[in-house]
C-alpha cells in the first residue's frame, strides 16, 4: 500500500512516516503543498495524509485540485482546529476523513486502513457505471449529475448523499446512516449538518427544474421519490 504523506512538522512527519511504515505501508513523505501537488500529479497513491496549513498550498487548495482529476483516492485531513465550519469546508474540497492534532497514531493507522478498505470495496461494487434515477443520470466515473439533460454543479457530499438515495429509489435512509458511510462515522458529528447538506441538494437539484424529488420521513430520514 503506497500513501502520500504531506506534514510540513519535521517531528511530526518523520513520526507518521514511522508508524504507517512499521504497518507495512510504503509512504512517500514531503513537507510543503507545491511539491505535494507535483507528487500527486506523477505518482498513484491508495491513500493521502495531508495537513490543511501548508507552506506554498494549503491543503484545503491542494484536495480541491487533486479532487479536478482523481475523485477515488481517499484523503484524510489533519489538522490543528476543531471546529465544525473547518471539517465541512475540508469535506467540501473534497477530504473523506479527518484528524484533529494532537492524535494517536494508533487512530491514525485504523482511520488510514479503514479508508484504503472502502475504497477497494466501491471499486469493486462500481459494475455501472451510471445510475438513474426518473429524469435523474449520475455518472459514478466522472462524478457528474444530470437532470433532464442539465448538467448539475454539485459539491463532493452533496454528490454522495445523491448517490446514497440514488441507487435505492424509494428506500428510506437515516441520518445516522449517511453519516457513518459518507462521513465516516465521526464522533460527535452534529446530525444538523446532515440536514444542511439536503438542503443544498434540494436547491440544487429539485427548485430549478419545478420538482419535489428528495424527501423526508420525520423521525426516520431521507428518500428519493421518482
């Protein structure tokens, strides 16, 4: 398994690289956000570490780019900040996970292989590559949604919970659901976020083509009615 590395705290990036290499993980360390970009552009990685406050790119730029061209590779965010408006803005360009510093390196390890492990096992799922949904299409490749022929610009999680209520039309899916396989399962994770994110698809994807497809089920969760 090879994994990028990007950490610009000597101690700290000599003391990850040691702990995912006794797993027996082969990881490519550097120290800043330029020659990370570089290093993701040339290389093939099942998994990216990344600090959000980078010398010459910050990671929150550094995901978003990477995000243009490799949709599937996970990366896992680490950071000195704890609070919520930073998670969700590091999910937004892109990030599937999240550390906040100081860690156990031990969390880290299982956070790494947990998502290196789902990776796999939707690459293995992905048979199709299109989902449709009534006048709904998703490109699962490309990470594109239409609806009646027009394209729609959608956020990373805002395209995962579309996905999630795509594939079982009709099938009820709860808070708690989404954000154990879409966020991961964070501790603590405020369910009201969840309910944010709805709200942007539905503005999105329902108000401008006249459609109420996305709905609730108070007390249980969300479904997609076609």
């Amino acid at each position: 398994m090879r994994i990028l590395l990007i950490e610009d705290d000597p101690t700290l990036n000599g003391n990850v690289k040691e702990a995912l290499t006794a797993e027996r993980m082969l990881v490519d360390n550097v120290f800043d956000g330029l020659l990370a970009e570089r290093m993701l552009q040339q290389n093939t990685y099942e998994c990216v570490v990344m600090d959000i406050n980078l010398p010459g790119k910050s990671g929150f730029d550094l995901c978003r780019q990477f995000r243009t061209y490799n949709s599937r590779t996970p990366v896992l965010m680490l950071t000195a900040f704890s609070e919520l408006e930073d998670k969700i803005k590091g999910f937004d360009c892109g990030a599937d996970d999240y550390l906040t510093k100081p860690f156990f390196m031990r969390e880290l390890i299982l956070r790494v292989q947990s998502l290196t492990k789902r990776s796999r096992i939707a690459d293995d799922n992905q048979v199709d590559d299109r989902v449709t949904a009534g006048d709904i299409t998703i490109d699962r490749r490309q990470k594109k949604v239409w609806r009646q022929g027009t394209e729609v610009e959608l956020t990373p999680r805002e395209y995962q919970i579309l996905l999630r209520l795509a594939v079982t039309p009709g099938e009820i899916v709860s808070k708690n659901e989404l954000i154990s396989e879409i966020w991961g399962g964070i501790a603590g994770f405020n369910t009201n976020t969840v309910e944010v994110y709805v709200n942007f698809l539905r503005n999105k994807l329902d108000k401008p083509f006249n459609r109420t497809t996305i709905r609730t089920k108070v007390g249980y969760g969300y479904f997609l009615e076609v």
